[in-house]
C-alpha cells in the first residue's frame, strides 16, 4: 500500500512513534511518503519505499502568521496525486487530521478517495486540544476521520470524556522494535559517565512542564543522599534552564550529566540502571518502555496511560504526581540491592515484550486494509 504518514519530525513521542511505524510498514514493503516541515529525526536512511516530502511556508508580510496548515493540505493534494497514495495515516491531531480533511475534501473534487487514519498521542488531547480556541476543529477532525486510535485505553477514555465524539476509538499501543536491542552493546561503556560504585539514574523527554523536571532532580538528590549515583538528563526544552540551576542549588551539580538531545538513547539506557519519568500525565510513556526493553526498570508517577506500561513493583513503581518522597524511596529499594535491581531489570525487558513491534504493526495494517477497502463508502467516516 502507499502510504502518506504526517507528523511533527522532532524528538516528541508522536513523531518518534509516527517514523518507528513508517520504517517499520517500508521494511513490510509497504510505500511510505513522510510529510513535513522537516526530515524526522529518527528518519535517517531513505530508500525507494522511503520518502520525504517537506511542506514550505511561503513568508508573506500581510500574514502575522503563516498559515502551516494550508501549506500541508495542498502539499498532501500534490503528493497523493503525483505518487498515487491510498492512505493518510495523520499522527497528532492538531493540525495535521484537520489539514488532512482538507486535503481529502479537494481530492475528493477530483474524484480521489483517500481514507484518513488519525492517532492521537496525548498533548494534543490531555493540553493543547483542549483550549477553548482549538477544541471545536479537534471535535471536527477527529469525527471526520475514517479511523481514529489512541496509543493507550486511558487516552480513549479522556478524549471521550473531554470532547464530543461520535466515532469508534480503537486504541492501537506504541511499540518497540525488541530485534533493535537484541544486538545490544557488549560493552555499554558505562565508565564514560560514571564511577563503579555510583549507579546511573537517567531521565529523557522534552523538558516541558508536564514532564515535572524539577521533581526529577529532587528525587535524584534524594536518592544519592543514600546511594552514590550519577543522573543522565537527555533532552532539550523550555525546563532546561531551570534544572541547571536547581541542580546548583541543591549542590549536585556534578553528579548531574545534562547531555541535550540524542538519538544515541539505546546506548545511554545501555548503561543505565533507573529511569525517571514522574509526568504530570503522559498518554502512554513511550520513554517509559524505550528503557524498559532496555532492561531498565521505571520509576513514575501514576498519571495517564503510564500504569497500561510501567507495571507496579514488577517493572518498577508508580506514585501519585508529585510524590517524591515515595518516589526517591522506591527508587533505593530498588538500586540498594543487586539482586533486587536485577530481577527488576529483567522483569522489564520481559514486560516489554508485549509492545514489540511485531505484535502492533499487524493492528496498524488490519485498520489500514479495512479504511481502504470502505473508502468508497459515504457513511464510512460519518
Ligand atoms: O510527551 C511529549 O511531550 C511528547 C508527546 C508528543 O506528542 O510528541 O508525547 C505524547 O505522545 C507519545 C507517543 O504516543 C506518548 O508516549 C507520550 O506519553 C505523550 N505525551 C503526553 O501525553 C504528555
């Protein structure tokens, strides 16, 4: 099938998962044409069944702001029609399912009937989606989509409690690839970022808000009150700065690697032992399972879709928000006993397994075959 994915190419969740998933559909030998305003991150090799497209914003004084959504509709048009393309897969649904319907609409003035798959990820659903100004177009987009998934039952359960939605909701969970892992490091070269003694806590996201950094360092300060540790900060983000100068204030600062964005993370959650991630909602965690099929067991909060991955004292802990007192204190239990860490390590390399790729990607594909094959039918996205 030829296949139209568009999402947000940076280090967020949703594109991360939005490329994983096209890689994964080429290497099935399926078409996929990503769409975009850059190429994603994670994209790195593009091939004959890989292609990029980039969506231009033609600057325009009389415009404050530059309409990115028009650009992506007519580009979507122009790339359907050049390359034959039978399907839009939409992740995020802000603006890309709403641009997407455009998109269909004027193909469908040619008579060109393309399905629209959305998937919503979190954000644009628990945050942004719900600003009074964007709701009503997200209301519109996601019922005007053919198919419609969520990454995790929770998300389901809010986007049908938040907005008013007339559509089957069929929750598809991320995934990982386990066959990428499996070939994992002989040497993590742990030395690099710690001593023997110390253990290696990482943390990585975007640091936004919702991602509760300074909760992060307050339990890793914590924790190496107890147990000598090192903490691995990966990622950029508005947080940033000010987790710098928590660190200073707390006085740990060198125990403290702030490494910046990275597309090395199997290699840093080689050397890992813990992973912190105590979000103030996350729709799924998708970081969450990166380390776990890493062999890194998970503490975080409780929020969202995080307890559908991080399973409670099997793969790690899980706390109500804010609770880091709790946190630093099921973090030790963990690190201070070898034994303990190890069953726990592999308790979530085991747990994992139930997100590889191979047991999501045929869920994609049946969603897939089942719009394409209803395109023609009116009521199909009624
Ligand atoms: O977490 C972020 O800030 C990035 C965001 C995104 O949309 O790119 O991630 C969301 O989608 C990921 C992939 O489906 C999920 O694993 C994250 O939990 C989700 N983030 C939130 O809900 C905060």
């Amino acid at each position: 099938m030829k296949i139209a994915i568009v999402c947000y190419p940076t280090f967020g969740g949703s594109g991360v998962v939005a490329t994983e998933l096209g890689i994964a559909l080429a290497n099935r030998g399926h078409e996929v044409h990503f769409v975009t305003y850059k190429q994603p991150v994670r994209l790195e090799l593009l091939s004959n069944r890989i292609h990029f497209h980039e969506v231009h914003v033609p600057e325009y004084p009389l415009f404050k702001y530059q309409p990115y959504e028009l650009a992506l509709s007519s580009k979507l048009v122009d790339t359907v029609k050049l390359y034959g393309i039978e399907l839009l897969h939409v992740h995020y649904a802000i603006p890309h399912a709403y641009a997407g319907y455009m998109a269909k609409k004027m193909l469908e003035e040619e008579n060109i009937f393309i399905p629209m798959i959305t998937t919503l990820h979190g954000t644009d659903i628990t945050l942004v989606g719900q600003h009074p100004f964007y709701k009503p177009a997200v209301t519109f987009s996601i019922n005007n989509s053919d198919v419609v998934t969520s990454v995790s039952e929770n998300l389901k359960q809010s986007t049908l409690a938040s907005f008013d939605i007339r559509k089957e909701i069929a929750v598809i969970p991320n995934f990982i690839d386990k066959r990428k892992y499996s070939s994992s490091f002989t040497d993590c070269q742990r030395s690099l970022m710690a001593e023997d003694h110390e253990k290696i806590i990482t943390h990585i996201s975007n640091f936004r808000k919702v991602k509760r950094i300074p909760d992060v360092i307050k339990v890793f300060h914590k924790i190496q009150k107890k147990i000598p540790a090192k903490l691995i900060m990966v990622g950029e983000g508005p947080e940033k700065e000010g987790a710098e100068l928590l660190c200073e204030q707390l006085g740990i600062t060198e125990q403290v690697i702030f490494l910046g964005n990275s597309n090395e993370i199997d290699r840093i959650l080689c050397f890992s032992d813990l992973f912190l991630l105590p979000s103030e909602t996350e729709s799924f965690g998708l970081a969450a399972l990166e380390a776990m099929i890493n062999q890194v067991p998970v503490i975080s909060s409780n929020a969202g879709g995080i307890p559908e991955v991080n399973v409670q004292g099997v793969t790690g802990f899980l706390s109500d928000v804010g609770n880091i007192n709790e946190m630093a204190e099921n973090a030790i239990s963990i690190l201070k006993d070898d034994e303990v860490l190890s069953k726990f390590k592999q308790n979530a390399a085991e747990s994992a397994e139930k997100f590889d790729l191979m047991n999501v990607l045929p869920l994609y594909e049946e969603v897939y075959e089942k719009a394409y094959n209803g395109r023609f039918d009116k009521s199909y996205s009624q």
